[in-house]
C-alpha cells in the first residue's frame, strides 16, 4: 500500500490531528516503515503456531454474584452535600 498525502489527511482527520507540512514528511516514512514491517510479517511460516489467547497462565478466581439489598433513598441521600426528599443536587453544568 502507498502512503499519499490525501491518506495522511484523512488519517489525521479520523484522530482530530493536525500536522504541518514538514511532519507529514515524517509521518509518511514511518507509517511506509511500519507496513514494510507487516508485510515482513504476512511472509513468516506460522503453520503449527497456537494462536495466544492469554498473555499468562495465571487464571482469574471471581467471586460468586450474591445479591445483597441496596441502600433506601433516605441513606443515600443522608450525606449528600444538598439534596432535596428524593434527589442528589448538583449544579448545572449544560447550558442550552
């Protein structure tokens, strides 16, 4: 694949990136650098290869879902900063 000032555009868009002219340079040596790699990569024999599913053998021991009851709203709200009867207050943060 060849890298072309158009894809390095619409590249930097996609990641609200801007670059200015001499960087784009640069960017386009390393992005061909890092394909050249892959396809250096897609030429290795992997035939008998396992796939890596996991990076360790460790195995992670999750504990059982027990459902307990929650707080009532009264406890909730007992240490709220500022509520009214039945809500947290906070304050406005979107303006219309």
């Amino acid at each position: 694949m060849k890298i072309t000032d158009k894809k390095i555009d619409e590249l930097s868009h996609l990641a609200r990136l801007s670059f200015e002219a001499q960087d784009k340079v640069q960017i386009k040596q390393d992005l061909e650098r890092i394909l050249e790699f892959c396809e250096q990569l897609n030429g290795l024999d992997t035939d008998g290869v396992e796939p890596l599913i996991y990076m360790s053998d460790r195995t992670n021991h999750l504990r059982d879902d027990v459902v307990e009851p929650s707080l009532d709203k009264k406890r909730a709200l007992k240490n709220a900063p500022n509520a009214d009867s039945d809500y947290f207050k906070v304050p406005k943060v979107i303006n219309k």
